[in-house]
C-alpha cells in the first residue's frame, strides 16, 4: 500500500452504468480468495491481501462485493498524478 486507505476509498474504479448503488467502500484484508476487478486487468488476489472492498445493491442481483487489490490501486492513483503533473497519459 503506497497510499492511505482514505486515498484508495476516494477512487471511483467501478462505473455505476448497471445501476447499482455503492453503499459501502472501504479497505479490508481480503479472507477468501476473490477477483481483483480493476479496471487494468481482472486476477485473483490471495487472502490476506489488502484491498478496496465496495459493497453495492445491483437491481436484479441483489448485494455484491466487487475487490480491487491496493496494487493495481497504486497504478491507477500513480497514472493519475502523472496525468495530474504532465497533462498526459504516459
Ligand atoms: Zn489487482
């Protein structure tokens, strides 16, 4: 983890086009195997992995909870601060 737990629940990785509603994000030591659902590239993440848990409410399926690894977390805020500093994506 590169950056604070406040940093990583501050990223918006999952659209919300299948009307689902967030409500709750936070990070989690992760205590089953799950899927790293990123935006850069979907994995698996151990247990006992930190990572962004989002629960939310998809009409039709009822609660979920989608994980992204603090890694590929770390990536995206990095690519962020570069955009931020160079006006482009390198
Ligand atoms: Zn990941």
């Amino acid at each position: 983890m590169k950056y604070t737990p406040t940093e990583y629940v501050a990223l918006n990785i999952w659209n919300d086009d299948d009307g689902a509603t967030s409500v709750q994000r936070r990070v989690v030591k992760t205590r089953k195997p799950q899927t790293c659902t990123a935006p850069l590239r979907s994995h698996d993440i151990p247990p006992g992995t930190m990572a962004l848990c989002e629960k939310a409410i998809v009409p039709d399926e009822g609660r979920v909870s989608c994980y992204a690894c603090t890694d590929c977390l770390d990536r995206m805020i990095d690519k962020e601060a570069r955009y931020e500093a160079t006006g482009m994506y390198a």
